[in-house]
C-alpha cells in the first residue's frame, strides 16, 4: 500500500495537467501543487500511525 499510494498520486497530477479534474479548489491547471500537498500530508499521516505501534 505504501507503494501504490505515491504511484497513483503521480498519476493523478499528471492527468490533473491535461485536464483538470474539476474538484473545488482543483478547476485549474496550476492547481496541480495542491495535490501535491495533499500526498505530502497523507503520506506524513500514514506514517505517523505506522510509527505509533512501535515502541
């Protein structure tokens, strides 16, 4: 999963450049860094409760 995450976020802002998905907040081309930013966090997350099971 950690894996395919990272994978499919790249191809989500890459079809995100040649037509934009049409979200709120994702109606533009140069929108695609907010995706971006949305992974970063989601990844930080996932692994912030990975690590928490940890001793």
């Amino acid at each position: 999963m950690s894996k395919i995450l990272p994978a499919l976020l790249i191809i989500i802002m890459i079809l995100h450049i040649f037509r934009p998905l049409g979200l709120p907040g994702l109606r533009r081309r140069s929108d695609f860094w907010k995706i971006a930013v949305i992974a970063l966090g989601t990844m930080a997350l996932i692994m912030g409760i990975q690590l928490r099971g940890y001793p």
